[in-house]
C-alpha cells in the first residue's frame, strides 16, 4: 500500500506542478507519507525531499538567484548527514563543503577573492534563518533525533579550518561561473 502511495505522489508531479523562476518544483507531498521515513519523498531524485525543495524555492525566490543553488546544496548536506550520524566526522565534509561555497559569495569572504558579495546578510538574519531551515529539514521526530545524534557525534571534535582560496569554490556541487561573473561585474 505505501508503495502505491509513493507512486501516486510521483504521478501527481505531473498533473499538478508550480513553476517558479522557470524551474518546476515537485509537487507537495503527503505529509504522512513523506514524514514516515526519514528521508521522505524525492521524487525528482535531485538528494533534497521534495517539501524541503519547495520551501527553498518559496522561499528565496525574491532573493539573489545564487541563494537558491547554496540553500539546495545545504538541504542535501543535511539529508547526507542524518542519513548515517554514526558517521558524523565524514559526513560533517559534505556540510563544511556547502559552508565554504556559501562564504565565497557573503559580505565577509567575498572581497578575499576579489570580487564583491552576493549575499548581503547581518548574523541575526542568518541565525533566523537557520532556525527556519531546521525547522523545515528537521521537522520529525525522527529527523530531529538522527540531527541531533549527529552533533552528539561531533561534540568535542576539533576541525581544521582554511583561509580562503579557491578551493572554497570547488566545493559547490553547482555551476558557480555565473555567479562568479556577476559579482566580478558589481
């Protein structure tokens, strides 16, 4: 039965789409079927659950059109993580990966590659929207335990950190040369 309704919710991907800044979002899942796993549904396989997707879209959608790849990136980092927080310190990788890529373009990290920002945000905002983000990402119980697990996991660790260089950008799972050319143009 559940395998039915996982089908139907992909189906319904295309009877009811919404498009926004011309990419076609999926469609919103079920929230019971969605929120009974801790994955929940991705049905365009892209590694973000499709209510997660969404919400990023909706949600930056007025923003600069970078923040929309950045918080993508971010929402598969988290979905790696809590797919395993046994294996926090490796996974932590993927989300320091979309940190850095994140910095290249923000008020503080920008200038260091000679280029000037794109993201423009005061810490209050960003701390409000970490809060958003949790809410969305992690709004099981399920998910909030496997998280939370995984910070338990690297409570007491101590990271290496760069300065910064461009191998901040390699670590973008996007196409960041656009981006990269409108900010050497402001």
């Amino acid at each position: 039965m559940k395998y039915i309704l996982v089908l139907l919710s992909i189906l319904s991907t295309f009877l009811f789409s919404e498009t926004i800044n011309g990419y076609e979002l999926p469609p919103e899942p079920d929230p019971k079927i969605n929120n009974s796993t801790l994955l929940g549904i991705d049905s365009n396989n892209n590694g973000v659950r499709d209510d997660v997707e969404r919400w990023i879209y909706n949600r930056y959608k007025n923003d600069h059109p970078i923040m929309i790849p950045l918080k993508m990136q971010e929402a598969r980092a988290f979905r790696y993580i809590i797919q395993d927080p046994s294996q926090a310190r490796e996974r932590n990788k993927e989300a320091e990966k979309s940190s850095l890529c994140q910095y290249v373009f923000t008020t503080e990290w920008a200038n260091s590659f000679g280029r000037k920002p794109l993201i423009l945000r005061d810490s209050e905002t960003e701390i409000k929207e970490l809060r958003e983000r949790e809410e969305v990402q992690f709004n099981t119980a399920q998910r909030a335990r496997a998280y939370g697990e995984y910070n338990q996991n690297l409570s007491g660790m101590v990271f290496e950190s760069s300065w910064p260089d461009e191998s901040w950008i390699e670590g973008c799972d996007f196409n960041t040369t656009p981006y990269i050319k409108m900010s050497e143009k402001l």
